[in-house]
C-alpha cells in the first residue's frame, strides 16, 4: 500500500521544523517546553502552529526545563498524549524528573537535539548530553537526518504508548549539523498518520489518572515492591527491541520508507570490515562508503538507531565474523580507553566470531567528521583487519591526544 | 506483560479499592484521654482539633476517643474550654 | 444528666460534609497540626479532589506502599523540585480532555518556598487551575529538622544549631503568602489550625477561585516533634501565633489584600516563642529583632491592604 504518493508534500525544512511537524501531526493533547539552543526553534514552530489554531493542544510554555519534564510526565499519567523537547543543560536541569517519569512507566515522547554537555559551557554538537543520561531508563533512538527525524517521532508514538510497552522515548538528532540544516522532507499527510497511529487506540487502556478513582501513581516500591518495578522496567525495554523493528516495518508498509528497526545496515552483508555509527556522521559515512566500494574495499555500516536498550543481539548478528569493527563516538566515557559506544560493544567481543575492535573518538565539539576522517577511519579498520599495530583510540580531529598516549 | 505480584499494574500505582494500610497507633499512647460526661457541653471542639479525628460523638451528647488509634497527644483536653477532659496515665488502666 | 444544648456544637463541624478518606492509623508523630490539616482538606473539599504531594513528612502517607494506600484521594507522588508543574500537567490534560477536577497541589514550606519555588512561580504566572496548599512548619522536619527559607530569625535546627559563635538562623524568614498575593493571582490566604472555620471557609473560596485560576493558601502548621513543643500544645501555638501578629490572616483576592482576623492589642511574641524549645536560648535582645520583624510585616500588610483598596486593579489582573 502507498498512500504517500497521493497525499504527502515534499518541502525543504529544517531538522527542528520536521520534528515539530511530526509532533503537530501526532495530536499530542499537551506540550510543555522551554527553549534553549539549538531546540529553539521546535518550540517556536509549535508555537505557532497553537497560534494559528493548526495544533489543538494545551501549550505550557514553563520556567524552565525542569517543569517541561515534570508537567510533561503528569499529563501523561493523567491519561494524555505529550511532547517535549529539549538539549544538553535542559536536559540535565530536567533529570530527576526524566527519571521519575521512566520509573512511573509515563509514556513521553521527547526530542533531545544533541549538545556538549561537559563541564565547560560550550554551545556545539556532541553526544555527551545523551550519554550522561544513557540509563534514565528511557528508550533512546538517534535520528541521521531531517526526513528520519520526522519518522522516528513518529515511530516514538507507537512505541512509547503501546500497551506492552509503556516507557518514555526520547528521540535524539545532533545539534546545528541536523537542527538548523535543510533538506528535502517528505511530509506525511494527517490521515496517514492518524492510520499509523491508530493502532494504539485497538490497545487495551493503560492505567490513568482520574479524579475519584482511588487510585494513586508515584508509590513507593519497598523490597521486593521496588525489584518487581524494576525488573518490569527492564523486561519492557527488553521487548522494546523487537517492538521497534516491527513498528519499522509497519511504518514501512504505510510510508514506503524503512529504515530496518534497531539498526540500519548499508552494505554490510559481503563487508570485511565495519564501521559503527550513529546520527548525521553516518550520512557521510555512507558516502565515503560508496567511494571506497568503487575502489574494491569491502567496508560496510551499522547505524546505530536505537541506542537505549542497548541492541546488542542485532550488533552481534549484524558484526559476527567480520574482520575488523571501527566503533565511532561523539562522546567520552571518563576511565575507559575508547568512547562510550565502543566500551558497551566491547562487552560481547566474545560473541563476535573473532573481529578486532578499535575506537575512534571525533565529532565532539561542533568538530566536523569531514571524509578525509571517515577515510582515516577507514584505513586504519583495514590495517587492523590486516593484523598491523593500530592503536586503541583515536581521536580523529586532535592528533595531539594520540601523541600524548604514545608519550606515556 | 510481565506477572504482578506487589503491584496490579505496569507502573508505580497503589489502589485503595481494598484495605487501606493502618498502624496501631493506639500503641503509641502513654496518657488516655478520659471525658467525664457531667463537665462535657458538647461543643465538639475536642473532635475538631483532635489530629486523628478519632473523637467520637456517643449517643448521649458526649465525645469519646477512639483508643486504637488515639496517640495520646492531649490536644482534646488542652483545647476542651471546660476541662472536661483528663489525660491519664495508661498504667492506671493495666488490670 | 441535663439534655445537652446541641446549638453549642461547634459551627465547624457543619464544614466537615465529607468522610475522612484516610486509615485511622496514619504515621504521623502525636500532636502533628500537619496531620489534622491533611485530614481536614478532603473532609471540607471532598473525596473526588486530586492530590498530590512531595517526598516529606506527608510523603508516606499520600504515597502508597507497593499496591497498598494510606488513603481513598486519587493521588500523584511528586518531586520536591517539580510540584507545581506536576499539578499544572494533570489540570491541563484535564481541560483538554473535558474532565472536571480539583488538583490539590500539597506541599510543605522546603517545597513552596525554596527548592519548588520556581515552579510554584510559574504556575502563578500562568495562573494554573489548581489549589496549591502549603502546610508551613518552618523546616525541612522529615529530613530531622533543618533549616528553610521560612524558619524565623533565631530558631535552632540541625543545620542552624546553637553554637558558641553563632546561636539560631541569623536571617530573617521569608513571607511567602505575601509573595504570592503580589502575583494578583484569583485567590490567595494564609490559615491556621486554630481557626478551623476561617480555614474551611478560605479552602472552599479556593475551589470557587481555581475556576478563574491559580489559588494558593499558606497554612501554619506546627511541628511538635521538630519544634520542641508538647504536643498537646500544637493549637495553642497556631492561636498565640495570630494573637502575636507573627503569622497573620488575611485573604487576597487578585492580590488586594484584607485581613481576615484583624489583632486589636498584638501581643507580644514572647507569648508565642514560649511555647516551644528552638527559641529557648534567645535574649531578651533576640526577641526584639524577632519582634521587629513580625511588627515591620505587619506593618507592611496593613500597608498594602489600604494601598491595594486605593489603588485601580489593571485589566491585566482582573479576571
């Protein structure tokens, strides 16, 4: 079935306006946000579609982010679909609250455009903010461009509220490379959307919060209480996985795009070595990609779309009995030789069928991940794969990291 | 979904449909409230401030404490304008 | 015996319409006013209010305990640092969805005027519509007694101890009422346990003022435990503080202030500090500072309120 082609529009947007478009077309009832660069302008399209009479939901616009999370997480345990977005300092300024709603199983659905969050106050692109909140207990996915943005907004919706699932998302898509950048998005028609959606309305009722119904949320778990809460959460994110590739597919049928559930695989079946990414690098990854094909190397990508729960079945099947895996990060993880990503894939090097790992640490910082670095990537996988002395980490746009390590 | 067995639902939620939880705070008490009925008017200010509002109205125009939960505080007696109320110790009372 | 006059009853029994949803035996220390007051509100608002409370004193008997409840409300377990948002995320859902409520946004004086202050702020702004109650006991008493933005000049607590150089908190308490009365929110009061009927009255005028918006009441309610009071003495302390000027009632409609319990001959506050322990270590010079203060507050107050009847309301803050 192909719907689109009859009623969706092709317009050139920012990533920030995809996202807000995609929460206008989920109906959320209420949306509560505080701006901060570079998600300003998600609430600002939203904004207007309430002004403009568009987006028929009660609009918070809150004194901080902490009060987005928290009006955010309340609504929707009164029953209500939500929407939130947010960034970096936001993001931590809402975490207690980004908690609690995790623990209080409420199906939120946020957009985090991805900043440094380190101690230093610095407005560039980085992962960090994602990776300092990695176990919130949320499900996270990462978004490569505009048109993905929208789509896995969307997706959000049918994961976070269906009844098997009932846990937050947070949509992740890296700052000022995919906020303010624009390109072609396919726009869905509402109808099509409101298909897509209407699954969850054939769900039996999550349990809500009405007045006069004796019935409280938030409670304490004591002793075996608060492990049963636990282990629930954790045994949902679990069934989070395959719930995500067979929403893909579903969404596929509706919108004749797919992306391939927890992970997407370019040309990586026939490939030697790998390389393992997430969001807007992986767009130039491919490319890069597709050049070192002509030239008869056999390399390949695995995109990481859904980083939390960690999709370590799907890396295992996609990674198992290659040569040499190049694990690229936007992050740090502080006492580890390699970025965050790269030390949790470490874990089932085991299960690997034997392929050689090797970290590469670029893109912090609003530092581009330019082809001349993916190729040095690229390279030094293939010296790896080729059994040659590589060194653990690299930090591909700082050479001088690389120099004090052999110092030492 | 998984199996349920401290909670009836998915998440955090508690219900009062059955039981509530309740502690014998009854226990607690080392003075008991005593009303004698003579001095009592009946103006319920006893009831009204008692934090427990366990003071209870008797068919004779009177008020009695509910001794299972009563904690002892002696606000019924501090507050009662005609001294109706003693508190007295709970030794008094050990048969 | 005499057939009793039942025209004697106390007119705040006719207030009390509703049952007390809560379990009779309820954790809270003897004496506490905090417990009489959470018993009171449902009883005069009713069974159907919403409410939803922080981690505090009241924490572990608004919460359930694994699938069991202390009590009958629908209720909502909330962060210290986000009451009032959670509040105003269940009211607006509500609106959207058709549903009529009263939210009762319940909460000590460490929430509303200090860590939850912000939100608190901004649903004021906003002019959210639920009823935010703060039960003011001047400290953070479930952590054991520390110090708040409200606990008055001088008093002793854990973090403010007496000590060989510094003796009490040496700042003077916030008023919170007041602050929020100058948001020209729809209702505004400060109550007390020792005039129950002015408290029904005031909680019942909120539920008619959350129609328009924001209402929020700051009740005194002391704390025997933390407080080094008998706890027999809890109503005792609430009247000498309105007898004393120290804690005031007034009510604030759209901000224009107008005391509801007017002093004629203030007494002074020594009546009051008597009462407990925290202030037993004060001089009679201490005293002074703590009595200059709740006269310049008085003063204040009765300043505004003859301002705020001069002065023309802007549409802005009409409803």
């Amino acid at each position: 079935m192909n719907t689109t082609a009859i009623s969706s529009n092709i317009q050139v947007i920012t990533g920030n306006a995809a996202a807000a478009i995609a929460a206008k077309l989920a109906r959320p009832d209420v949306v509560a946000a505080y701006p901060i660069t570079p998600q300003t302008e998600v609430i600002e399209q939203i904004s207007s579609f309430h002004a403009s009479g568009d987006m028929d939901c009660e609009l918070i616009t809150v004194e901080g982010e902490n009060s987005a999370m928290n009006a955010v997480m309340a609504a929707s345990l009164a029953g209500g679909r939500v929407f939130t977005a947010s960034s970096s300092w936001g993001l931590v300024f809402m975490y207690d609250a980004v908690l609690a709603t995790a623990g209080a199983r409420a199906p939120v659905v946020m957009v985090n455009v991805n900043r440094e969050t380190p101690g230093i106050i610095a407005v560039s692109s980085g992962q960090q903010d994602m990776i300092s909140t990695r176990d919130a207990g949320w499900i996270f996915l990462i978004a490569e461009n505009c048109q993905e943005i929208m789509d896995l907004v969307l997706q959000s919706y049918r994961l976070a509220e269906d009844y098997d699932i009932q846990l937050p998302v947070m949509v992740h898509y890296d700052g000022f490379f995919l906020s303010y950048l624009s390109e072609g998005v396919e726009i869905p028609a509402q109808e099509t959307v409101d298909q897509f959606l209407s699954v969850l309305e054939s769900q039996p009722k999550r349990t809500m919060l009405r007045p006069g119904e004796k019935l409280g949320v938030g409670t304490h778990g004591i002793l075996g209480g608060y492990m049963e809460l636990r282990h629930k959460h954790v045994t949902a994110m679990e069934r989070s996985k395959a719930k995500f590739d067979a929403i893909d597919q579903e969404f596929a049928d509706i919108f004749s795009r797919s992306y391939g559930g927890q992970l997407e695989e370019y040309l990586t079946e026939d490939a030697d070595m790998v390389l393992v990414g997430s969001g807007s690098m992986c767009g130039t990854i491919k490319s890069v990609i597709d050049e070192q094909r002509e030239k008869g190397i056999r390399i390949g990508l695995v995109k990481i779309r859904m980083y939390r729960p960690f999709p370590h079945q799907a890396l295992v099947k996609a990674l198992k009995g290659k040569k040499a895996i190049g694990v690229v990060d936007r992050s740090l993880a502080f006492g580890f030789d390699g970025g965050p990503i790269y030390t949790e894939l470490k874990a089932f090097e085991t299960k690997l069928g034997g392929a050689k790992l090797v970290s590469f640490i670029d893109g912090i910082a609003n530092t581009d991940i330019t082809k001349t670095n993916v190729k040095q990537m690229i390279q030094m996988t293939a010296d790896l794969a080729d059994g040659k002395d590589v060194p653990e980490v690299t930090w591909v746009s700082y050479p001088k990291a690389n120099k004090d390590k052999g110092e030492k | 979904m998984s199996s349920n067995q401290y909670f009836n639902h998915e998440g955090p939620w508690s219900e009062a449909t059955d039981s509530l939880m309740c502690t014998d705070t009854g226990d607690w008490r080392s003075k008991r409230p005593v009303v004698d009925k003579e001095k009592c008017i009946f103006c319920g200010f006893c009831a009204i401030y008692c934090p427990i509002q366990v003071m209870e109205m008797t068919a004779d125009s009177c008020f009695e404490p509910d001794l299972d939960f009563c904690k002892g505080c002696g606000i019924c007696a501090k507050e009662c304008p005609k001294g109706a109320i003693t508190m007295v110790s709970e030794g008094e009372f050990v048969s | 015996m005499a057939e009793k006059n039942k025209a004697r009853l106390t007119k705040v029994l006719d207030y009390l319409k509703y049952d007390d949803p809560f379990s009779k035996g309820v954790s809270f220390c003897p004496g506490c006013g905090l417990e009489l007051l959470l018993r009171f509100i449902p009883r005069v608002l009713g069974n159907d209010i919403i409410i939803t409370g922080t981690p505090s004193c009241s924490a572990p008997v608004l919460l359930g305990q694994n699938k069991q409840s202390w009590h009958t409300l629908s209720y909502f377990g909330t962060l210290m640092t986000g009451a009032a948002a959670n509040a105003t995320g269940l009211v607006r859902y509500y609106k959207k969805a058709g549903i009529d409520n009263t939210v009762v946004c319940f909460n000590g004086d460490g929430t509303a005027n200090d860590i939850g202050f912000g939100n608190l702020s901004g649903a004021a702004e906003r002019n959210e519509p639920f009823i935010y109650i703060c039960y003011d006991n001047e400290g953070y008493m479930n952590t054991g007694i520390q110090k708040s933005g409200t606990t008055p000049y001088g008093a002793t607590t854990t973090t403010t101890p007496y000590g060989t150089v510094h003796k009490g908190k040496n700042l003077r308490r916030m008023n919170l009422g007041v602050k929020m009365a100058m948001n020209k929110i729809p209702y505004t009061a400060t109550a007390t346990l020792s005039d129950l009927e002015d408290l029904a009255k005031k909680l019942l005028k909120a539920k008619k003022a959350k129609e328009r918006g924001f209402c929020f009441l700051h009740v005194f309610a002391p704390c025997p435990t933390g407080w080094g009071a008998n706890p027999a003495d809890t109503i005792e302390i609430c009247r000498q503080a309105v007898k004393t000027n120290y804690f005031p009632l007034w009510e604030a409609e759209n901000g224009k202030i107008r005391m509801t319990k007017t002093v004629k001959k203030p007494k002074p506050v020594s009546n009051y500090t008597k009462l407990m322990k925290k202030f037993n270590h004060m001089t009679e010079a201490d005293l002074e500072i703590l009595q200059e203060d709740v006269e310049y507050e008085t003063c204040l107050l009765g300043g505004l309120s003859v301002l705020e009847a001069e002065c023309q309301l802007p549409v802005s803050a009409q409803d």
